[in-house]
C-alpha cells in the first residue's frame, strides 16, 4: 500500500502516550498565582488522536494507562473525543500517567512535566501483536515511545508488522529530552526510526539533533527524503515549513495569530496534514491546512480541547487573512 493509499483510508492507529494536562485559569494567570486549574487529556499522540477524530477521521490509540482515577479520567477524555481505546491495557502498582501542569502565558511559559515511572513506557510486544492492522490505513508514533524499554522494541515490532501488512509508518520526531537516558541514545534510536518511517515530521531543532548539529537539520531531511515514496516535513517555527515529496521542495508559511501558549502546535499540525490529505487534498493545501490547525491550538487553553473540528477550522481559514509568504 503506498503512503496516500494508506492516508486516505482515513483510519489510524497510533502509538505513544495519553496523559493528562492541568492548565491555569483564566487565561493569562501564572501557574504559582493560579487558584483554579482545568484539566483535559494531553499526551502527544493522544492528542493526535483527538485531532483528528474531530477532523472527522478515526483513530485507535495503543498504550499503556495506569489502573487508578487518573488513568480512567485519560480513558474517559479520549472516549468524549470519539478515540477507539480497545488496545489499551490497564496496568497495577506505581506506574503513572504523564503530568503536565502549565498556562496560558506565553512571557516566561512554563510546563512542567511529571514523568516519574511513566505507565505508557510498559506497551509489550504482546500488546502490538494483538492490534487488528488490517483494519486501519497507516501506523502513526511518536517519538516519545521509543525513550525507553519495552515500548521501544515493541514499536519497532509494531512497525514490522504494519510492513507486513501493507500499512505506511508515519512519524513524528517529537523529541523531548527529559525522557531519554542520553541525547546519544535518543539520536542513534530516533534516527533508526526515521530510516524505517514512510513519513517524518518533525521541526528544525529535531532534524538537526538527528544530524549532529542544528545547521545539518536541512541536510539531513533533503536525505531521508531521498527515498522513493517517503514524505518529510521539515517545519521551521514562524518561518512555515518546507516538505519534500516526490522530488519537489514545497515551502508554506504560517497563520498569524495571537498566541496565548506554544504547545500543542506540532500534534495539531500532524492531525490536520493527514485529515486533509485523507480528504483528498493536494500536498501544499494539506500543510497549510495543518499550520492552520497548529495556529488555533495556540491561540487557545489546553491542547485536546483546543484541537479544531473541521467546521471550526473552514470558520478560521474564511476569516483569517492567509498564511505569510514561505
């Protein structure tokens, strides 16, 4: 199955972590001056998955989740959003969901990350090997799973068998330092994982920690997308992104808004790209789309809640004045 037959099922199972997000309220309060704090799903694929079950697609996350109060609460926010959860696997005793505490703040932001004993680390090989792949059109991770044992070879397992059955690999770096033993480990595996991957995304920063050094990034993505077939996405901040597919290079800018916070941008931005290409639309609409969808995200609290439903994002893309000059 090639990269866009697989998009365009529309039906995704994706690999990674659920967690919950505590953000303060209102908007613009400092976490240690907030009273109040609003707590939804996160968790990078997790709010993957919420994207684009609001965007109209469907999606299955695979992952581990602790078996207390805060791991049904992340089973019940990915259930409000219309996320299969069928290949979740409750686990006992002192692993925990990820925590992120932060605001809706962009001077000095702050999201601090409780990652101690993390449960969605405790994915099994058994666990891939139960998923049904033929009912789903591509494979999506990110790149957290693969930090730390045994999600990590249970995800390279994951991908094998995907192969095998014809799915696409589509992969996003999302490289987060807190949670690798080494940056020596997280490059040699992260770049393993691009190798094996049908589709990368992923910003400046994370290509050129791939390559030994931020001024290789470029370089590096021109490379990995020297294989036929392959699509990567090479995004640049406020300068848009450049994507390489099929021999071309397309730059794309960015939406304008005002930002109230800078998370959430890279997951909505992964939801977007696939609805659209899964809607038919060509590569250049597709990104743009996805850039959309990041500038909502930031523009609002939280990033589950934040992620537009398709009639929300027609409603920015007709009012907003166009994305900036790539």
């Amino acid at each position: 199955m090639t990269l866009m037959h697989g998009i365009g099922k529309n039906r995704f199972v994706v690999f990674g972590r659920a967690g919950m997000d505590m953000f303060a309220d209102p908007i613009g309060t400092k976490s240690e001056h907030a009273e109040s704090f609003r707590a939804d799903l996160g968790g990078s694929s997790a709010n993957i998955c919420a994207g684009l079950c609001k965007l109209g697609s469907a999606s299955a996350l695979v992952t581990s989740v602790s078996d207390d109060a805060v791991g049904r609460f992340c089973l019940n926010r990915l259930a409000h959003y219309g996320v299969d959860t069928a290949y979740i696997k409750k686990v006992g005793g002192e692993y925990r969901m990820s925590l992120a505490v932060y605001e809706s703040c962009m001077e000095d932001f702050q999201n601090v990350i409780y990652r101690n004993g993390a449960v969605d680390f405790q994915v099994t090989p058994e666990d891939v090997d139960r998923v049904d792949y033929s009912s789903f059109g591509a494979l999506i991770t990110a790149g957290t799973v693969f930090a730390a044992e045994p999600s990590r070879g249970a995800t390279f397992r994951a991908f094998e068998i995907a192969r095998a059955a014809g799915l696409p690999v589509l992969f996003d770096i999302d490289y987060r330092p807190y949670s690798w033993p080494s940056p020596q480990v997280a490059a040699e595996v992260l770049s393993r994982a691009g190798e094996e991957a049908d589709m990368i995304v992923g910003n400046d920063e994370e290509f050129g920690f791939m390559a030994g050094g931020l001024e290789k990034g470029l370089d590096k993505a021109r490379e990995l997308a020297l294989r036929p077939g392959r699509v990567v996405i090479y995004k640049k901040g406020s300068e848009g992104a450049v994507t390489f597919a099929d021999g071309e290079e397309i730059k794309t800018g960015i939406f304008p808004v005002t930002a109230v916070k800078p998370n959430g941008a890279g997951d909505s931005f992964m939801a977007g790209l696939l609805a659209a290409l899964a809607d038919g639309r060509d590569m250049r609409d597709s990104v743009l789309r996805g850039s959309a969808c990041a500038s909502i995200v930031v523009s609002k609290a939280g990033c589950a809640p934040a992620m537009p439903t398709t009639a929300e994002l027609e409603t920015f893309l007709a009012s907003h004045p166009g994305p900036t000059d790539s």
